[in-house]
C-alpha cells in the first residue's frame, strides 16, 4: 500500500536533516578536523562511529582482525582513540592501547555496559577519557533524534568536543555516570531482552507452529512477533554479555520471574479483584505517559495494518475453531 501523506512528510523532514548534517552544517568552522582510530572499524557500531566522524571531516582510520594496522599503532597516531570491540574483548583492548595513547589525545569507549570499560580507560591511559554508548543500532536509516549516552571520565575539553560532533550528526546526549548508565540499562536493555527471549521461547515450546497462529494473528499480536523474530535473528553473542555482564542483571531477572510467578497465580486462581489491583499498580506507575503510549502505539499498529493489507488471503481454513471468548482482542 502507498505510504500515508504524513509518513512521506516526516522521511523528508529526516532526509533533510540527515543530508544538512553529512554536510557538516552544525559544525562551526573553528573546529578543527582530527585523525579518528575506531578499534574494531569493522564491526556494525565500528562502521556506524566511522562514518559518522568521516561525515564530520574528520580523518578516520580503522583496524579489526583482518587489518594491516594494529591497534597500538593506530593509537599512536590517532587525536581520537575509540574503542568498538565485543564488550567481552573492550577492557583487554584498552589495557593494550591505553598507554600508547598520547596524554593530549581522548581514549573512548561505545561499549554497553560502562562501569568496567570506564575504570579500565582512566587506570590504563593519562589521556583524556569519555565513555559513550550509542543507544541504536548500525542499521538505521537517520541517526536523527536517537540517543547516545555520554559518561564524562577525564578532561572537559575533550568531552565537549565529543558531544559538539554528535550534537553536529543529530543525536540527543544524555549525560550521566556509569554508575546510573548501568542501572539504567539494566531495565532499558537487560529486562527489556529477557522480556522478548521469554516470548520467543514461551512460543517455540507452545507446541504450535508459528505459521498457524498468523491465521489467527491481531495487530498487537504481528507487531510483537515482528519485534521478537527480530530479536532471534541476530546475532546471541551480542546480546550474551550486554546482559550477564551488566551489574544488576540478578536482580533484574529475579524481579521479572516473580511478577510472572504472581500474575500467573492471579490468573490461574481467577482472582479478577488482584488482576484488576495490577493493572491500577502499573497504570499508576506509568502515569501520564499512558496517554501518550496509546496515541504512539496506535500509530505503529496502523502502520502495522498498512503492511500487510492485501497481502492475505481472504478466507483461511484451520483444522480447528479457536476458541472465541467472551470479545476481541483489544489492540
């Protein structure tokens, strides 16, 4: 189906800010360009930072496994050093290339967790740090709007150098410690992972081909199979260690099962009374955001509704008749 008015309306306000950024529009001429070192150039975030400081003007050069250029050697001669490693690989990197890294020059991160990356960079280096972690992945489309966080470590110049240039690509900067960084991302990335890994493998053990319930599938239903197949198609040495090395992981974990646990007695019991003082509980927690939440998921869900309009048949005969209920699914 064609894409609405609004939706072509919005990609070419994006399109537009993405071009003026690659054009450097937001970067004052007093800036002077740098050589950029992006450990790990290679990878999917190694790529992303590449092409983002490259898009800036700014001299870039990368090594991976695969590269003539070694790491302590680009390090030496890099104003920017930047680690983009598999967090499993980050705090053996830096102890490496941080004392070749020149005291006037930046050390910096793009790892998940920041705790540990951050005590590495500013045990093994006199240079300047900043820890960051790009909040999105390498294959968006626009960088505009998303968000990056940024972990100030040592030198003040250096930090706001950094923020300038990705204040200049159209990210949003939230500045915090590692500490909060890390308690943050264990709700933003571990329980919201785990969540999705549940789903994946509660379906996958219901004994149902995935197939079959598409005979049967709402809005809301698609939009979170979407979102979980997805998952499931990338790549479990990513998504291991951002969660099991995160400091609250345990907790995060413990929390989840013993709401599972309470729900499913509620349900299991029938108990309308305790289902109905959840939802108050949670509603309350959410507040105002609720509204917003509505408004915002509706318009995915019709999105949702464009994609696969047509492209069903329209009649599907199933071996046995679901049952009803008592009403429909609510989007």
């Amino acid at each position: 189906p064609a894409p609405s008015i609004e939706s072509i309306y919005r990609l070419i306000i994006l399109a537009s800010r993405e071009h003026q950024a690659k054009l450097r529009a937001e970067v004052p001429l007093s800036v002077n360009p740098r050589t950029v070192a992006v450990l790990g150039g290679l990878g999917g975030m190694g790529r992303c930072m590449a092409q983002l400081f490259g898009d800036l003007g700014h001299a870039v050069m990368v090594t991976d496994v695969s590269t003539e250029l070694g790491n302590v050697e680009a390090a030496k001669a890099a104003d920017v050093v930047i680690v983009s490693v598999p967090i499993e690989r980050t705090v053996d990197v830096i102890r490496e290339v941080g004392p070749h890294v020149r005291p006037e020059a930046l050390l910096m991160d793009v790892t998940s967790i920041k705790q540990e990356p951050m005590a590495a960079m500013m045990a093994h280096t006199k240079a300047s740090v900043v820890g960051t972690h790009p909040m999105f992945g390498p294959g968006l489309h626009t960088l505009q709007g998303q968000r990056v966080v940024v972990c100030p470590g040592r030198g003040d110049r250096w930090r706001a150098w950094v923020e300038q240039m990705f204040g200049a690509r159209g990210l949003v900067i939230t500045r915090t410690t590692p500490e909060v960084h890390d308690r943050m991302m264990s709700i933003v990335q571990v329980l919201n992972h785990f969540r999705t890994q549940v789903m994946g493998l509660a379906l996958s053990r219901m004994g149902v081909p995935f197939e079959e319930t598409l005979a049967f599938t709402s809005p809301a239903y698609l939009l979170e199979a979407y979102v979980t197949a997805r998952h499931f198609a990338q790549d479990p040495a990513l998504y291991g260690p951002l969660e099991m090395r995160n400091p609250d992981v345990g907790r995060v974990t413990e929390t989840f099962v013993d709401a599972a646990s309470e729900l499913g007695s509620v349900l299991s019991s029938q108990d309308q009374a305790h289902f109905a003082k959840i939802f108050d509980e949670v509603r309350a927690f959410f507040g105002d955001f609720s509204g917003e939440a509505e408004e915002r998921s509706q318009h995915l869900i019709d999105r949702v509704v464009e994609l696969t309009a047509g492209r069903a048949p329209m009649a599907t005969d199933a071996e046995s008749e679901p049952s009803t209920g008592t009403g429909g699914e609510s989007p």
